[in-house]
C-alpha cells in the first residue's frame, strides 16, 4: 500500500465496519466520555474478548465509578466483579493501585500525558494511547495486534513490534487518521482482515494491500 493509497484505505475501512460492533473500550468511551473509565476498561480489555470486557466493565463501574470509590474496594471484591477477564488476580490489584495512585498524586483526575500515563504499573503504550486518544480526544496512534498486523500486511510500514509500528505511524500517517486507525483496524481485524485465513475474496481493499505474509485466505 502506497502512500497516496492510505486515503482511499480509510475511506473504504469507514463504510465497512459501519455494520460491525465497536471494540469495548471504544463503546465504554463514547458512552461515558470518562478518560478514568477508558483507562479501567482498557487494563481490563487486554488479553481478554471484547464481551467479556464490557460486561466485566459494568459490573465494576456499578460498584465503583470514581478512582476515589474503587481505591476503597477490596481486592476480592474487584476480583469477583471482573472475572472471568484473562489474568483477572493481577488485574484487580493492578487496577486497585492506578485508582490509588489517581487519589494521592492526581486529586483523582487521569493525566493527558502520555509519558505521565505509562509511569503507572500495568499501563503501556497501547492503553495510555487509547487514554489519550479516546479519553481525551488528543493526538495520539493506538496499536494493537491488529493494527501492527494490518499495517505490515498491507505493506504501509515494515516493522516487527508494535512499538516499531507506533514510530513508524508517527512519521508517516497523516495526522487526520491518528483518532480513529485503532478502532478501524480492531474492527476490521475482528471482522475480515482475520490473523490467519484472511477473507481476501471479498475485501476491497485488496488491489491496494500487498498480502505480506498471508499463505491462506478465504
């Protein structure tokens, strides 16, 4: 994928997932508009399916909304309302401590810092990037797995991390798209564009995408 063919990737991405369910965390932020609830969500969402994530999410946010109210928690109470996410134990403590650390460094208020955002345990580059992307709508380019895969298969960048695939966004995706690539790219890597056995045949982006990678497609 070229550059100048970037624009009409997005244009087309933009009608396909129109059918399609958002990911979790993104349903969580245009729900709530709340960066504290995107962060939560975002720890909870990792490793686990997205139905599971919101479900998980609300039953947390109905006993606690505030970092003030899920610092005061018990770890089995968290535990029990967020199970069955992937890693459920670490999670629960993980989040205990965030919400703690908001309380007696932030006055209970998130950061829109990045830097400030990963110096949290538990907290890296993909979830302080959705904190400030869908949190708080500023500059900032998400990737997952999906992203870092999508992107090296259409052959728009070459990198093996999605650190490397962040860096490399950064210097060359026009800024326009930074918001919104994640939920495009999740979306569409959940629904079509699948980690193995890609459904190619009705793409249409295919004239556009390179296939790196790909040894099989439906």
């Amino acid at each position: 994928m070229t550059d100048a063919e970037i624009h009409r990737a997005i244009s087309l991405l933009q009608e396909m997932v129109k059918p399609w369910q958002s990911p979790a965390v993104t349903i969580v932020s245009q729900r709530e508009g709340n960066p504290f609830k995107v962060l939560i969500s975002c720890i909870l969402s990792l490793r686990t399916q997205d139905k599971t994530t919101a479900a998980a999410s609300e039953r947390l946010f109905a006993l606690a909304d505030t970092p003030g109210k899920l610092a005061a928690l018990s770890l089995d109470t968290i535990e029990k309302a967020i199970y069955p996410v992937g890693f459920f134990r670490v999670k629960a403590a993980q989040i205990r401590d965030i919400a703690r650390a908001l309380v007696d460094r932030y006055q209970g208020r998130v950061p829109d810092d990045l830097d400030e955002l990963l110096s949290f345990k538990g907290v890296g580059r993909k979830t302080a990037n959705l904190v400030v992307t869908l949190g708080f709508g500023k500059p900032g380019i998400c990737v997952d797995t999906h992203v870092h895969r999508i992107c090296n298969r259409w052959g728009y960048v070459r990198t093996k991390t999605p650190e490397q695939t962040e860096q490399a966004l950064r210097n060359k995706l026009p800024a326009e798209y930074w918001l919104i690539i994640n939920d495009l790219l999740v979306t569409f890597g959940q629904n079509q564009c699948f980690p193995v056995s890609p459904v190619c045949s009705t793409c249409p982006l295919i004239g556009m995408c390179n296939r790196v990678g790909v040894k099989k497609s439906r």
